[in-house]
C-alpha cells in the first residue's frame, strides 16, 4: 500500500518537473517525496510500525500534560481537625 503511493506521488512529479528543473534535480525531488512513504511501509522498532511510533512521540510531547503531581488523601487528615490545622500550617495557640 505505502510503496503504491510512493509510485503515485514520486513518479508523475518525476516526469512532470523533468523538463523544467532537469533530470538530476527532479529525481532529487522525487526521491524527497517518495521516502517517507518507504518508511512508513518499512520502519519498525521493538514491533512497532512508524505510524504507532509517531502516534506516541505526540501523545507524549503534545497531548499528555509534562508533570504529574503525586497525590494522595489520607484518611488520618480527615478524622481529626486539629491535625487538619496542623498539616495546613494553621495551628492554634492554645
């Protein structure tokens, strides 16, 4: 699938742009196109295919928030008030 379109986007832009950029420049151009095509179809690390890849370097990096707080509730905290105030730093004098 991923090397038909890499025929389909490198091969008419190829013959397309050969008479006006020339030949070496033009299959520059479509090998520029046609590779990551190749990769997608090729590339895999630790049994996974690039798109997966991919997919987990943006959750990563745009969609999942960078820092995540430890939090907990504790129980103790609840039972007692006067240990509320303390844990806040509001203690009382007496």
């Amino acid at each position: 699938m991923c090397f038909a379109a890499a025929a389909v986007i490198g091969l008419p832009t190829y013959f397309l742009t050969r008479d006006l950029l020339g030949q070496s420049f033009s299959a520059i151009v479509m090998v520029t196109l046609m590779v990551p095509f190749f990769l997608l179809a090729v590339y895999e690390k630790d049994g996974m295919p690039l798109e997966k890849i991919i997919h987990n370097i943006i959750l990563v990096r745009f969609v999942l928030p960078a820092k995540r707080p430890y939090m907990t509730h504790h129980r103790k905290d609840d039972s007692n008030p006067k240990q509320e105030e303390v844990v806040r730093g509001k203690q009382r004098n007496p």
